[in-house]
C-alpha cells in the first residue's frame, strides 16, 4: 500500500516570499490533516480536512496560511508571506477516521521549510 | 487545558533492556491514545493504540499501559534495539475532536 506523498522534500526561500506544499493521501482515506513540526517539538495540527471540507482550523494562521483539498484528495498548503518562525517541516497524515470511529493517522516524510 | 506531555526528554538505555517511556495527558475527556516512533528526517510512525476502556494492549515487543484514574500513559519496549532510537510522542483524541494532540516528545537512544 502506498503511503502518504509530499513533495517537495525541502525548501528553502527568503521571509516574505510564497511557498506551496502538496499532499497526497493513502488512498480511500477521506481525513487528511496538515501539522506544524517545529524543531524539538511535537506537531501541531493545522487544519483537518474530512473529505474536501473543513472539520477544524483553529489554529491556523488565516491572515498568512491556506489550504484546500479539491476534490476530497489531493491537497494544498500555502503561505503568503513567509515569516521566520515558520521555519518548521510540515507533516501531512491521512486517516480513517470518522465522527463515529477513531483509527490512526498515517503520516507523509514532510516538507522541511527553511525561511531565511 | 488540552496538552500531552512527558516526564522525560531523553532516555539512554542499553541494548537488550527493556524501556519505559512515561506520558501525561490532561484532557480527562481523552478516549483513544496512541505512541508514534520519529526517526529523524522522517515522519512520525505508528506503534501501538489504546482505547480508554482498555488499560493495557500489547504488540511485538511494545506494550502500552493506561491509567485513566491518574491520566498516565506509557510504552514499553522489549530488549530494546538500536533501531529502537528514535523520539518517540504520545497524542490523543478527546471525544468532539478527531485530530491528534501531540506531546513533546521523548528521545530514546540504545547504547550498544
């Protein structure tokens, strides 16, 4: 079975420019989530999507992030500007999970953000 | 308040002992908990899961403990291996959510 996808691996760009991650979900898994992973830490969730809409983005930083899933599959996460502190590796995971059943979520290898 | 957090940042043992690694929650609302394994440059791993009406659950050579009565998790490792180095993180589910809540972590590392 194939795992989660995302691409790039890394990147690197100057504080106030734009940066895109992609995701690609295990298959059939309608839960994606986005996590923030800053050095040392745990992640931190982001945004969870269940199939294209979105189940909780509480703690996203709205006035610079973003993100959709068209389609219920594939997603994007984007930042606009870049700021330093968002130096961190995104994690995208992907689940099973429904309101009536709680299973695992399956992570990708992430995208290490450098903001220089 | 809603956080995961662990007694102990790193642990060093030796191969072939066994390892305990400690987590406490904080959300008595809390009903599904899982251990991921973090090797570094890649994305966390899934070991074991316990659900609350559960207080213990075993796998090859991981067995995870749960308190609920003082809100204490735990992982334990069989003859630790040095591929068992890692940083390794609680998270849980608390019932009206259905995203995981990620501790700090706690690095493992298996002196030969």
């Amino acid at each position: 079975e194939a795992g989660v996808a995302q691409s790039p691996r890394y990147k690197i760009i100057e504080k106030r420019q734009s940066v895109a991650f992609w995701c690609n979900p295990i298959s059939g898994h309608a839960t994606l989530y986005w996590y923030q992973q800053i050095l040392g830490q745990g992640p931190k969730l982001l945004i969870q999507f269940q199939n294209n809409g979105v189940v909780d983005d509480s703690q996203l930083p709205k006035d610079r992030f973003s993100a959709e899933r068209l389609k219920g599959v594939d997603s994007t996460l984007k930042i606009q500007p870049a700021k330093l502190e968002d130096s961190a590796v995104y994690l995208c995971a992907s689940s099973l999970s429904s309101p009536y059943i709680k299973t695992e979520a399956f992570f990708g290898q992430g995208t290490r953000l450098t903001v220089v | 308040g809603e956080s995961v957090g662990l007694h102990l940042p790193t642990l060093s043992v030796q191969e072939g002992d066994n390892s305990i690694i400690n987590c406490a929650y904080s959300n008595s609302a809390s009903d599904y908990f899982i251990w991921y394994k973090q090797e570094s440059g890649k994305g966390p791993q899934f070991i074991i899961d316990i659900r609350s009406n559960m207080d213990k659950r075993q796998g090859q050579r991981v067995t995870v403990l749960l308190n609920k009565t003082v809100k204490h998790l735990s992982l334990q490792i069989a003859a630790t291996q040095p591929g068992d180095s890692a940083v390794y993180f609680c998270a849980e589910i608390y019932t009206g959510r259905r995203a995981l809540t990620f501790g700090s972590g706690t690095r493992l590392q298996v002196q030969p």
